[in-house]
C-alpha cells in the first residue's frame, strides 16, 4: 500500500513537481495551495507526512500551522525552502524537518521523505527494498502515469 | 502504449468523408449562415469508427486526428488550407465529380483541405490559410467557418456525449515587444466547436505533446519541439509537468516565403519542392536547394538561440541531475540532415543541464496528436 503524502504549496508549477515526484516513487499524493482549512484536509487524510513549500506563502498563513499541532501530533512535516531553516513555522512538540532545495529538488524533498520514514520505521531502508522488475517497472509507470490504483 | 502503424493504416484525408453531394446545410454542420456540399458521416456510418477519446493537432499547415482502434492508432489528416473560386454550375459539377471537398459561401466556392493545395498549385497560386504563425489568423472573413469545416472532415460526433478530446494549442510566442498574443481567443474558438460537437474538450501544448508521445521511457522528462508551418513550440517537461513552454512565430512557411521571393516562386510550389525530398547533409545542386538550406539553418539558430535564451533566464526550473533527452517533431524537422543540423547548433549555447540526446520522432507529422492521444486517455480515465 502507498504512504500518502499531503502537500501544500502555493505555487502550482512547485506542487505539481513534488507531487508527480512523490508519486513516481510510490507515494499517493494530495496537493493543496490554500492552507486555511489545513486541519480539515490533514484529519481527512490522515497522510503519513506532510510537507509544506514554504515559497509563495504569505507569513500569517504559516502561521495558521501552529494551531494544528494535535492534528499533526506523531505525522513528520518536512518544509521546503529555498533558504535556511527559520521560524516562520513553529507548532509546538512536533519536530519539524528542513529541506532546503535552492533551485527545487523534487528528488531531495523525496530522498528527505524516505529516510524520516525509514528511521521511523514506517518504510524498509533502501537497501532492503526489492525494486521492481524492469517490466513490473514500465507496468508501474503506465498505470501511475494513467492514475490506476 | 499502442502503436502507430503503417501508412496503410493512416485512414483519413478524404476517404474518410463521405461524397453525398446533397448539398446539406453547413448550419447543421457548423452553425453558420454558409452551405457545405459534402455530407460528413456521423461516427457510427463510417467504416470502422469507434468511440473514445481522440488527439487532435490543430497545426497552421495541417490538422491530424488520433484515436485508438483496438490494439492500433488511427490517424487522419487534412491540410489547414483552402482556395476559392467563383461559383458556377460547371465549376461545382466538376467539384463533385472529382470529389472534392468545398462549400458555398457569398457566391464563392471554398475548396478546402488537401484538395485546395491541388487547386492552388494548378493556378499556379498560393493557398489560403485559416490559421497564421500558429494562430487563427484575423485576415480571413472565413477562416473560423473553413477550419470548422476542416475539424469537421476529420472529428464527428461522439458515440457518447462528453467524450474527451485533447487538442493542441500553441505557447505563448517569445516576443521582443512583450505584446500580447491571441491564445486565449485561439484555444476558446476551437474549444467552443467542439463543444458544440458533443465533446468535453481540453487543451494540451504543442510541445508537451511531443513529449507525452515520444518521451514515455525517460518518464515524460526532456524538451519536446514542435516545428510546424507556422511556428515551432517548446516545451521543458519534468515527469510530465510542463516547467517551461513557448513558442517562436518562425516555421517551415517562413522558409517557404523567404525562398520562393528568393528565386521567384510561389511559396506553395516551394513547399512541395521542400517536401519532395530536401536533404540537408549534403551540398545545395542548385538555386532552391541553397536557399532552402540558408533559410533551414536560419531557422534552427533561431530556434536554439532561443533555448539557450528561456531556458538560462528562468528561475522555475527544478534541478535536473540526469541529462535530458530532446526529441524533435513536425513536417519541418523531417528533411535528410536536420537532426545533424540541430545538433551543430546546440554545440553553440549553454544550459544549465545537459543534454542526453537528440532525436527526431517517429512519425514527426503525427507526434503532436498522438500525444493529445495520450493525454485524452488519461484525462477520460
């Protein structure tokens, strides 16, 4: 089963890059530019990370994740930025993980996915994952690119 | 995926247009005050024809059509031309003996399609056309109702209403006094006759297209570019996500004009001479041959200029750590020579990626349709 990944960015050429690259690495993504319902979005979904481009936003709407720490209480959120770790985001016990990616790397913000999830856990390490096969690969492709289950 | 096949199986140009000669009101084909003389068979009538979603090219030169028939791709095309002349009862008697596609309008017969190039070549004249340097062009009282018309020979009604149809659109041309383009109104006139087909239209860059159709194994990562009469389209993709797509108003029909006011011929004959066989690897025999060569080169400088110019003053591209494939499509990049050509010149610029290879599409006249293919049979998924 995929892990799901919620996104918000507020730039949609930036969200359709992380998405389609989360996806093409087996996650099962839900983008979003508006963060004013955040909450509901985050307790419909349930994701197994969050992951907030932080470009584009205006301050008082990354402000609005303060509120949501019960909601996201035990899921990682990952910050994309183009500059260093700040504290325009700040939620109270949740452990935030910086990926500055200056120009976007959608393959760093996946490898940074990968391993909060392999050291909680919820994802085999790498190097004890079994990658498909080149035709199990081609047949992935296709039926991620054609939104197949 | 499935593939096209054979020219056998490219079905289309006129053959796929049924010839009842009933003079049926253009009103019920296209909603305008004109008349039409060649009855289009609804999908169900016509041999073969299925449902499903279809790939539509909307080109200056041509319009090509896609869809999938079982296990192949149909393809169909139709040149974006026509040619009027006055009517007569004679003129039209021999119109439709010879099974040629026109309607009737303000005492004028439109001869439209492949058959118009025929027409303009006996004369010894040009071919109108209803679209310009990518664009629907403004010059042309008719051009709305003729390419109608052409869209019509080639895409008929849905066997279920709503069907997808993904049809090309061109970016938005570079230019050098920032003015506007008419995409907007270009991508909502031919969107509103689909509409009015029975189809849930969408549109899809040129360039992206490309991509979609050729740029599959590379997941959907590289620069798709369209060279087509009027203008060439590109677009940087990475995993299907257009990141940069524009256009240059410079295509196949500058060099038709350039060279035929070069050595005196009409632009129409220069193209059939251009397509005949222009080789571009070895040394111009005569007049026209140089001169297609200059204006070739011209073209694909231009064109790589460009590149280099978009692509090093964006700040939206992601980082690209494998070098990328550029795949190149459109009657334009078809003559012996040109990928040798396009090559030479990259070696002359600077991208902040490297380029894994070049390459010229299968079936460079019907890449762009059979990427709005596919993306039609994503979108209806």
């Amino acid at each position: 089963m995929p892990f799901s990944a919620v996104i918000f960015s507020a730039e949609a050429l930036r969200g359709a890059l992380i998405s389609k690259t989360l996806e093409k690495n087996g996650y099962r993504v839900y983008l979003y530019n508006k963060v004013h319902s955040a909450g509901d979005i985050l307790e419909a979904k349930a994701p197994q990370i969050v992951i907030i481009d932080k470009e584009g936003y205006f301050p008082g709407e990354l402000e609005s994740f303060s509120l949501l720490s019960g909601i996201l209480k035990g899921i990682p959120l990952v910050i994309v930025s183009n500059s260093e770790a700040d504290d325009s985001i700040h939620i109270k016990d949740i452990s935030v993980h910086w990926c500055r990616s200056n120009p976007l790397d959608p393959l760093a913000i996946v490898a940074t996915a990968n391993s909060i999830l392999e050291a909680s856990g919820s994802l085999p390490a790498a190097s004890d994952r079994i990658e498909p096969s080149g035709k199990e690969a081609i047949a992935q492709d296709l039926m991620g690119f054609l939104g197949m289950e | 995926m499935t593939e096209a096949t054979g020219s056998n199986d490219y079905s289309g140009r006129m053959d796929d247009v049924g010839r009842s000669g009933s003079g049926m009101s253009i009103e019920e084909q296209m909603g305008t005050s004109a008349s039409i003389s060649q009855k289009s068979l609804d999908m169900e009538d016509r041999p073969g024809g299925v449902g499903g979603p279809i790939g539509l090219d909307v080109g200056t030169s041509n319009i090509v059509m896609a869809q999938n028939r079982g296990s192949k791709i149909s393809i169909a095309k139709q040149l974006n031309a026509f040619f009027a002349i006055p009517q007569s009862k004679f003129t039209k008697q021999i119109l439709q003996q010879n099974d040629v596609v026109f309607f009737e309008h303000n005492k004028m017969y439109y001869i439209i399609g492949d058959s118009a190039e025929n027409f303009a070549n006996m004369f010894n004249a040009n071919t109108r056309r209803t679209m310009e340097k990518g664009f629907l062009t403004l010059h042309e009282d008719e051009g709305v109702a003729i390419i109608q018309a052409i869209i019509k020979t080639l895409v008929q009604r849905p066997k279920k209403f709503g069907e997808v149809i993904c049809f090309s659109v061109p970016g938005e041309p570079l230019r050098d006094n920032h003015g506007s383009s008419n995409l907007s109104g270009h991508e909502s006139v031919i969107k509103m006759y689909l509409e009015t087909l029975g189809y849930t239209p969408i549109a899809i860059n040129e360039g992206l297209a490309v991509v979609m159709a050729e740029l599959g194994d590379e997941n959907f990562t590289g620069i798709g570019i369209s060279m087509g009469g009027g203008m060439c389209n590109i677009c940087l993709s990475y995993m299907s996500v257009p990141v940069i797509m524009y256009s240059i108003q410079k295509g196949g029909d500058n060099i038709d004009v350039s060279v035929g006011r070069e050595v005196g011929l009409s632009a129409t004959k220069i193209k059939g001479i251009k397509e005949g066989g222009t080789d571009l690897s070895i040394l111009p025999k005569n007049k026209v041959e140089l001169a297609i060569a200059i204006y070739y080169t011209d073209l694909v400088n231009h064109l790589v200029s460009s590149l280099e110019q978009v692509i090093s003053s964006s700040n939206k591209i992601p980082k690209i750590a494998d070098p990328v494939p550029i795949v190149i499509s459109g009657g334009t990049a078809s003559p012996k020579g040109f990928k040798e050509k396009f090559e030479s010149a990259l070696q002359s610029i600077r991208l902040p990626f490297e380029i894994s290879s070049v390459r010229i599409a299968k079936d460079p006249l019907y890449t762009t349709a059979k990427g709005s293919l596919v993306m039609a049979v994503s979108e209806a998924k």
